[in-house]
C-alpha cells in the first residue's frame, strides 16, 4: 500500500464506555506521514491529562501502535487481578464486610494506588442489587470472561523471551475461574487450612500491608509490560519512547493510574532503561515495601487464600535481583539427557560432559 501512495494507520485504542464519549487513550501506528495528516483531528478527541496534553502520540511504524494497546491490555489483566486478591484477603482473611472494604479502596485512591480501576472498585462495592438488596459482588458469579488481550500478550511474551509472569498468572486466573463446575465440586473433596484471621493480629496495620503489596506488585506488572515493549521495539525497529507512552496513558484508558508520571519521570531520566525497578524512585519502593508483599504472600497461602499474581510479583523481583539462579541444575540436566551443552562459569564457549565417563568435551 505504501508503494503506492495509500497511507494507513492501525490505531489501539483504550478508554471502554467512558473513553468512546469523553475521549479515549489513543496508539497510533503506521507511517509517520500519515499520523501528521490527522494528528490534529486525534488530539482534538483524545482524553487530557490533568496538565491539559492530549492523551496521543505517534508510537511508531507497521503496527507498533496496536502492539502498544496490546500490552496495555496485558498490564490491566495484572492490574485486575491483583486488586481482586487484595478484596480477596480482606474478605475472606480478615472477615471484612463489603462496605468496610468499600471504604479501605476509597482511602487507598487518595494516594499513591490512585487510579481509574481503584476507583471503580470502591464505586463497584457500594452498589446492591435492587432485587434482593445484597452487594452486587456477592451476586456476580465468580467467572471471569475475557476477549484475549492477555493472551496475546503472554504469547508474544514468550516469542519474544521475555518473562512476564504475573500479567501471564493473571490470564491463567481467569481461565481457573472459568472452571466454576470443577471448583465446586473440588471444593467438596479437596481440603485446606481455615482462612482465620490469627488471634491478635492488627487489621489496621495488616491492611496498610495489603495496600503496599498491591502497589508493590502493580509496580512489577508494569516493569515486565515495558520490558516486553523494549524488546519488541528493537526486534522490530519500532524504536519506541516508553516515557511517552506512559504519558499518554495518564488518562482516557483503564489502566490510568497516578504513578505513571513516575513512570514517564524514570524514562526521560534514562531512555535507555533496561527495567522500571532500576530506576531509583522504584528502587526505594521496592526496598521500602517487599516486607509487605512478603507478609501478605506467606500469610494468605498458610490460610489458603489463592494470591497467583502478589505470589508471582515476589518471585518475579526475587529472580531479576538474583546475580546467581538454580538455572545451572537445569542446563546440567539438559545435557545429561539430551547432549544439550553448557556454558561454563570460568571460561568461554559451549560443553558437553560426558555424565557416565566424568569427561568434559568442548563443542565447535
């Protein structure tokens, strides 16, 4: 089309009900010429951000645009995911009512965790059903759709070789939800500990622990969510600009959220950051908060309260801090079976060891 004079743009647009009539997040991808031709008209009925920018960018050639909404997308499953296990706990842990819970994420949206899905959620749990005047969450079956977003983020994810656990967690969370025949009648066989909350224990203080390991592990999603935009950006020469990216999506889209300006801050800081949890406002927050997410983690899995995606933050920033993983028993494995090779820690080049005769064989 290019060749011969069509130009073409594949816009990602992000914003749901709201966006569509108060202005969306918009991704556009494709020619530069074509973007500049109609960047007017997209400014014009894009979201604004509280500084008055309109929530638009060029993102970059081919379909740099729709592969940016795409993991958007992936980064708001995590997003879902983890506040859902936060209510979570505090339900069936702690005994919260809804309306107490209501009131925690109302408090938690004037800080730090201050979002469009915090939001939400505190608006979702003070509504009730006008037919039997319980909450409307204890009336919305526990099975969650999708339309494949977090899917395709995943599986670009692991062609790329990019580890994006916890948004990956949160997709399988969905697909175990769906499950909902199974889990009943597991839940008539299978058994567990009591999710009682310990005797003593501090709610106040145990629900301030929540709320750092939910900003904790937001934090982790959106590390490996542009981890995965950088390596595409350079296999595919998009040449992307995370700091802006970030910018724009400060409002109109679902995943708008407060601490995305730290986001866009870290990138013009150092474009060429190689992860969000090294620049060194998320440095101090995770050194700050990884007691939380630890207590929170090991609390609700003695009491059995599925946590997939606070569990997989932990174990994501355990791994990447890690200058030594038990990744060496496995290449050893590999070649004890299959001839697979190895590298060595003292010297350059591939190996082979002959497991049965204890001889070691370089490989050309």
């Amino acid at each position: 089309m290019e060749n011969s004079g069509i130009n073409f743009i594949g816009t990602g647009v992000s914003g749901g009900e709201e966006g569509a009539l108060k202005g969306p997040s918009i991704m556009p991808g494709g020619q530069r010429d074509a973007y500049d031709l109609v960047a007017p008209i997209l400014e014009q009925i894009s979201a604004k951000a509280p500084d008055g920018e309109p929530c638009v960018a060029y993102i970059g050639k081919d379909g740099a645009g729709h592969f940016v909404k795409m993991v958007h997308n992936g980064i708001e499953y995590g997003d879902m995911q983890l506040i859902a296990e936060a209510y979570d706990i505090m339900f069936k842990y702690l005994g919260m009512s809804v309306e107490e819970i209501a009131a925690v994420f109302i408090e938690w949206n004037k800080g730090e965790l201050d979002s469009f899905l915090i939001d939400i959620t505190a608006d979702i749990l003070t509504k009730y059903d006008p037919a039997t005047g319980k909450p409307m969450v204890e009336i919305i079956l526990d099975r969650a759709g999708n339309k494949g977003t977090g899917k395709w983020t995943s599986q670009s994810a692991l062609d790329l070789g990019v580890p994006l656990p916890l948004i990956t967690e949160s997709v399988f969370a969905r697909y175990i939800s769906a499950l909902k025949t199974e889990r009943v009648a597991a839940s008539e066989i299978l058994t567990g500990p009591a999710a009682a909350t310990e005797e003593g224990l501090d709610k106040a203080a145990f629900v301030e622990s929540i709320r750092k390991a939910l900003y904790f592990s937001k934090i982790m999603s959106y590390a490996q969510g542009f981890a995965q935009l950088r390596v595409a950006s350079e296999e595919n020469d998009w040449d992307l600009n995370y700091g802006e990216i970030a910018k724009i999506w400060r409002a109109g889209c679902i995943i708008r959220a407060q601490f995305l300006q730290n986001i866009t801050d870290a990138y013009e800081k150092n474009p060429e950051l190689q992860n969000l949890l090294l620049d060194d406002y998320f440095v101090e927050i995770t050194k700050q908060y990884q007691g939380a997410v630890r207590e929170v983690v090991a609390t609700a899995v003695t009491a059995g309260v599925p946590v997939p995606t606070f569990s997989s933050a932990v174990a994501y920033f355990d791994s990447y801090r890690s200058a030594v993983l038990p990744a060496n028993i496995i290449q050893a494995q590999r070649d004890y079976f299959g001839a697979h090779t190895y590298e060595r820690t003292d010297r350059a080049g591939a190996y082979h060891f002959e497991w049965d005769k204890e001889v070691e064989v370089p490989q050309d």
